[in-house]
C-alpha cells in the first residue's frame, strides 16, 4: 500500500486535477492499492476561514458576497473538469448541497459558533475529494471515496488516536477487498465529542503520514508545488536547492521551526512505523524531490528553516535562581497552561524561555510573578540551522556565527539536540539571517 497526499496547488484547478489522475495511475501504481489524501482547492480553507471572521464579526453581508464569489469558482471549475452532462449534473447537485449548507451555517441571527466554523473549514477536503472522485468515475477509473470523519479522530488533547485511526481505516478497507484505489479527505478529522475537528492548518501532510502509519504503508508520498525540501525557505532567499536526503530527525526538526511545506507533526507516524516519507512537485514529476528515511545521508548541513511569532520570556530572580527546584516551579506553570516551550537558556539571575501558543500567556505571567520578575519580547523567530551531529562537528560553531555577523542573536541552543542549532532573532532581521546563512553555509 502506498499514501499519496496531493497539496492545495496540487488540486489548485481543473487542469491540475486531471494531473492528479496522470499521477497516480501510471503503469508503476495503477496495480499496487494506494490512498490519496487531498487537501483543498489552493486559496479555499483562507476563504473559509474569512468567512468564518466575517461571520464572528456579524458582517453577514460581506460574508455573503464571499461565499457567491467562492461558489462562482467552484461552478467554473465544475464547467472545465467534466465533459459528460451527466457528470456535470451531478458535480452541481454536489456545490447545491454544499454551497446549501454553507449558506445555513452563515444564516443571520442564528450564533456563529467555534464548532459551525470547524464545520465550515471542512468544506474545502469534503468538495474536493468528491469532484476529483466524480472526475474519476467520469474517466473509467474505478475508486472509492473514504470519509475521512469515518477513521480520522482526535482525542481531548487534540492528539490523534492511533488505535482508533488503524481499526476503523482497517474496517473501512475491507468494505472494499479487490478496490486498488481510495480516495479521502486530509486534514479534516473528529473529536473526543465527536464533533467535526481538523489537524489545523497545513494538516493534510500530517493526515497523510497518520493513514501511512495505519495502514502500515510502504511509501508516503507528499505532493506538492516544489521539488522537495530546500536547504532554504524559498519564500524568503533567493536562491535554494532541493536536499536529497533527510533522516526522519532532520525533517522533523526542519518542519517544526517553520518549513511549511511539511505540516510540524507529519514525520512522527512515519518515523514510529518507519515508513519512508518522499517529497515531490506535481508540476515537474520527474524530479527526484527529497527522500526521508531513518538515517541520515552523512555528515553536513542539511538547511535551514525560520519560525516566526515566537515570544521570548525572561524570568529573572536574583533570590531563588540557584536554589533547586527554580525550574522545576517555572516548568510547571507552563505545564499548567499546556504551553510547550520551545527554548530555554539560563544565567545566574536570569531564565529565558520561548513559546509559541500565547493564548495563557497573561495567566503565565502572573504566576511567574509571585516569584520573579518578568520581561517580554514578542515579534521573534526561531532561526534553525539543521543537519546530522552538527553540534558535534568542530567549526560548526564558527561557520554558523560569522554567517550572521550582522544579526543580532538573543538565545542560542546548541547541543540540546544532534542535529539543531537554534537562534533566537527579532522577526525584523530573519531575511537578513537566512540570506547570511544561505551565503555562508551553502555557498549560494
Ligand atoms: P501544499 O499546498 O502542497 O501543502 P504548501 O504551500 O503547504 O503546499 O507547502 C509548499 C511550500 O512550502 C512551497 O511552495 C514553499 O514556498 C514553502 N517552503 C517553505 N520552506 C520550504 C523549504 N525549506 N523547502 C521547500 N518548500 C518550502
Ligand atoms: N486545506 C488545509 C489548509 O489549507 C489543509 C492543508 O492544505 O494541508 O490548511
Ligand atoms: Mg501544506
């Protein structure tokens, strides 16, 4: 069994769609059982999620005229990808429904609500997969479409239940014993009360990995709009490469500070069941993309990522600092409000950690201040500098530093993980940093 997870772009139009079909049945996987996980159509989940806002804000006009313009699309898009009245009928029915539905959710004077905003985000996956489903069917080419709300569930952590996952997906296959081809939504999943839930934003890679692990897959494969992971962010440097190669660790790492192309959760299923994780550009299949297995390729730099919207917190206690127990206090409150901390470096008189989820952020602080005083600094990045043993490497260090010359550097962990050197800058200078980096460590 392999997993195909096909990204936004990747689905983005009619045009690519019809790709997506070229993509998984060629001669290689049209005779091996596969699941293709998709995400939205590119640019549907941030509509959904301003209509969301529009509708907190009871602007039930704006929200209106939104939800037309998006239908629009849908029904242009419809008219391009089918070519049997038949099929086109049937897609319509589909946004009817759909498009129905959306509308009740928006209706005025009845509450929006947290829950009505989570039905609403799955609408992008639910419509997607059902008219890349009808396209198939449209073509000859036989699949069933699995309800991802069926399988896909979260417990009250918003941690996925594995055991629960593996046995309803194992139920929902052999519905289908001699089918080779499954289609299911990404992303979208149910709660602990068994509400409609999703793995938030950028979570469809992290479906992807979640099925893989279920199924015990001997591939996941993440489709996207790039040729793998780049020792760099492309959005922000000019010029980057595609790496090769990449242990399960180094792609962790990569993702959590901030390489979107993988949502930050995604190794973690694969790497539990040692599942091979392939990155690749559905515009330019041929390319070999980035491969992430169990262990690394050798010794080096492998790239760099930023994460931005990190707060600094320093707590500073001239009386308490050396006594035990100090940190023990401070992890605790953390603990308490179940925010993860990201960095942590201490001083004499002084602890500073980072956080990214601000949400307790006020109840954390008084806390802290029964016992410290507290200075924050907010509008930060996390500039991560990944590779295998690099902290063990002699002239690492050097290499690093003198590539950021010009940057200031508040926090620095180095030796915490294998593979990781992370600095903490202000978001201001993260362009500066990464072009330093990508001069001095790669050449480019
Ligand atoms: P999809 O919709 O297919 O999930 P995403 O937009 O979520 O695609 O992820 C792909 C994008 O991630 C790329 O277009 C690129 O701009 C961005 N990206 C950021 N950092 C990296 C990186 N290190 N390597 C590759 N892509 C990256
Ligand atoms: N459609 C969702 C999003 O835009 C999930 C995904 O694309 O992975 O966040
Ligand atoms: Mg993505």
């Amino acid at each position: 069994m392999k997993v195909l997870k096909f990204g936004g772009t990747s689905v983005g139009s009619a045009e690519r769609m019809k790709g997506v079909n070229q993509l998984i049945n060629t001669e290689e996987l049209k005779i091996q059982k596969r699941i293709i996980v998709l995400s939205a159509m590119s640019g549907t989940t941030n509509t959904l999620v301003q209509i969301s806002e529009q509708l907190y804000a009871k602007n039930y006009p704006q929200a209106a005229l939104i939800i037309t313009e998006m239908e629009l699309k849908y029904r242009k898009t419809i008219g391009e990808l089918y070519k049997k009245d038949e099929s086109k009928e049937k897609a319509s029915n589909l946004l009817d429904a759909q498009f129905g539905h959306i509308r009740s959710l928006a209706k005025e004077r009845e509450r929006f609500s947290n829950l009505k905003e989570r039905i609403l985000l799955a609408k992008g996956e639910q419509l997607s997969t059902a008219m890349f489903q009808l396209f198939l069917e449209e073509n000859g080419v036989e699949s069933v479409l699995l309800d991802a709300l069926e399988f896909m569930r979260i417990d009250e952590n918003s941690e996925p239940e594995m055991d629960f996952i593996e046995e309803q997906l194992k139920i929902e296959l052999e519905k289908y014993p001699d089918n080779l081809l499954f289609i299911t939504q990404g992303y979208i999943c149910k709660n602990s009360f068994g509400e409609i839930d999703n793995l938030k934003r950028g979570g469809s890679d992290y479906s992807a990995s979640l099925i893989g692990a279920a199924v015990n897959a001997e591939e996941i494969q993440i489709w996207t709009d790039i040729d793998g992971m780049h020792n760099n962010d492309p959005r922000i440097v000019d010029k980057t490469m595609p790496v090769a190669q990449l242990s399960f660790d180094e792609a962790a790492e990569l993702a959590y500070f901030g390489a979107k192309i993988l949502h930050p959760s995604t190794i973690t299923p694969a790497k539990a069941k040692n599942i091979p994780v392939r990155l690749l550009n559905t515009m330019a299949p041929h390319l070999k993309g980035t491969v992430i297995t169990k262990d690394a390729a050798d010794t080096n730099i492998k790239a760099v990522a930023a994460k931005d919207n990190i707060t600094m917190i320093n707590i500073r206690s001239t009386r308490m600092l050396l006594a035990y127990g100090f940190l023990r206090k401070v992890f605790e409150i953390f603990e308490k409000y179940k925010t993860s901390i990201d960095m942590v470096t201490t001083s004499e008189v002084c602890v500073s950690v980072t956080i990214d989820n601000i949400a307790n952020l006020e109840q954390i602080i008084n806390e802290l201040e029964e016992f410290s005083s507290i200075e924050v600094n907010k509008n930060m990045s996390i500039v991560c500098v990944v590779g295998d043993l690099i902290s063990e490497r002699v002239g690492y260090a050097e290499e690093i530093f003198s590539s950021l010359s010009t940057v200031s550097i508040k926090m620095i962990s180095y030796g915490g993980s294998k593979n990781n050197v992370s600095m903490l800058i202000d978001t201001q200078d993260k362009k500066a940093a990464l072009q330093g980096l990508n001069k001095g460590l790669f050449k480019l």
